[in-house]
C-alpha cells in the first residue's frame, strides 16, 4: 500500500518506527476513536504530542471505560469530513502524577482542555486529586489505511441510554377531517 499524498508505503517500517501517514494524521488529530479490548469505538478529546495521543479520562472528564488499565487499544483518526484516514493498533502507557512526565505533559494536555474552569495548573491539580488517567497512545504495528475498507456500513444500533424516553404521539389541537 502506499499513501497517495506522499506516495510512501503505508505499512510499518522494519526499524519500528511510525508510517508518514500515522505521523501526518496524528499531528492534526482533535477526536481520536478508540476501542480497548474489541470494545466499542468511543470519540474521545486528545492532544498530539511528540508523536503520540495524549487523553485525558476519569470522574469530572471523559468517560473511557478500561484504557487506564489496557495495555493495548485501536486508534481510529478521521478527516475533517468525518470519513476515516487510518486505523492503527496503540501501545498504551498511563502518565503516573508523580513522574517527571506527568510534570511537562499534564499542563500541555490542559492548556488544550477547552472550556475547563480555572487554570491550566488548576485543572491538573484536579485531575491528580480526582485520580484521573492521563494516558499516552503511541504507534505499535501497523495501520489499515482507507483501502482495506469494508463493504457495509459498519453502523451499529443506539446503546442503552437512561437519557432515552419513549416517543410521544404529535399533538393535535383540532381533528383534521378528510375530504370526502
């Protein structure tokens, strides 16, 4: 395979480092849509530094159910049309508070957190009091890009939600008659 832009391979290179267009496409990236463990896609906030995700989850943040504990995940990086550029598999690291890391990386990752009360230092002395997982998705193997796409749609039906209700009936004030 090769990327129609660059007109490089899009397979991993024996060295182990990242593709052109994993590279290209982690830079620009915004919502990333991960699954842990053949789980559900779920669209979550990230931030693109030195060549990985960095995200944000836990109470008072987004909810991203097992990747604080996941060794491994599926990255899934979309244009800005919505259709997808790249799916790559991602070794996963958890960012601890007390590491020199977490020192540089946290106050990156917050300053691009919009709409967070307080500052950006604020923010991440939330995040370590509410133990919330600053993780790091790095490139591991190699992408499926656009061209191994499948025939179908892949959409799958709603998932339980307690904000779902039951659809009322129209209101009518009047009883509409037809003509005869």
């Amino acid at each position: 395979m090769t990327d129609e832009v660059t007109g490089s391979a899009t397979t991993t290179p024996a060295d182990g480092s990242t593709t052109p267009l994993v590279e290209e496409a982690i830079k620009k990236a915004a919502v990333a849509w991960v699954s842990v463990a053949g789980g559900p896609q779920l669209a979550l906030w990230c931030v693109p530094l030195d060549g990985a995700l960095y995200l944000v989850s836990g109470p008072g943040e987004q909810s991203a159910p097992g990747l604080a504990e996941a060794a491994t995940a599926q990255v899934t990086l979309r244009g800005d049309h919505g259709g997808r550029i790249v799916t790559w598999p991602a070794r996963v690291s958890r960012v601890q508070p007390d590491s020199e890391e977490w020192t540089v990386q946290a106050l990156l990752v917050a300053t691009k957190r919009l709409n967070a009360p307080g500052s950006p230092a604020e923010l991440v002395e939330r995040w370590i009091a509410a133990d919330c997982a600053l993780n790091r998705l790095t490139p591991a193997g190699t992408p499926s890009a656009g061209e191994s796409l499948p025939a179908d749609s892949l959409a799958e039906p709603p998932r339980d939600s307690p904000a779902v209700r039951a659809t009322r009936r129209p209101f009518r004030l009047h009883r509409v008659r037809r003509p005869r």
